[in-house]
C-alpha cells in the first residue's frame, strides 16, 4: 500500500447517498470515498445496510487498493469523491 494514503476504519452509511462513504488520507488531507449500497449488494450480496457494512468490512482491504487506485490516477467526481463503481 502507498504509505501517503492511509484509510481509517470509520465507514458509515449515508441514507442520502445511499452508500457506504469512508475516508482516506492523502498526504495528510482527508477526502472522501464512497460505494453505492447497490454496488455493495451486487458484488457480495445481501439486501440491507447492515450486511452492505459487513460485506465492506470483509473485503475493506480490496475496496482500499480500488480506492487508492482512483486517488493516484485522479479520478473523483465534481465534488471531490471518490466513487467504487
């Protein structure tokens, strides 16, 4: 892993983003990273938040590689985030 970008383990849900958003440190600035709950759902499975979370949990170390890749090859939205598709 890229020691400039770090991932503390404080991953919510986001009932208006229906998605699970998390953050990243980049060079000591936070950004914001984010999996759409359908993302989630299609992927690992399961039909509700709390198995969306688990199933992020299990794979966290995966979604953190995607993530990273993302973050070095710059591609967030218009509002700064970082999105697993």
């Amino acid at each position: 892993m890229n020691q400039s970008i770090q991932f503390p383990d404080r991953e919510e849900w986001d009932v208006q983003r229906c998605a699970i958003c998390f953050p990243a440190l980049v060079n000591g600035f936070q950004v914001n990273c984010a999996i759409a709950g359908e993302t989630v759902a299609s992927r690992f499975g399961g039909d509700e938040v709390k198995q969306w979370l688990e199933a992020f949990r299990l794979h966290r170390w995966d979604l953190e590689e995607e993530v990273q890749d993302l973050i070095l090859n710059e591609q967030e939205d218009d509002q700064g985030w970082y999105w697993l598709s």
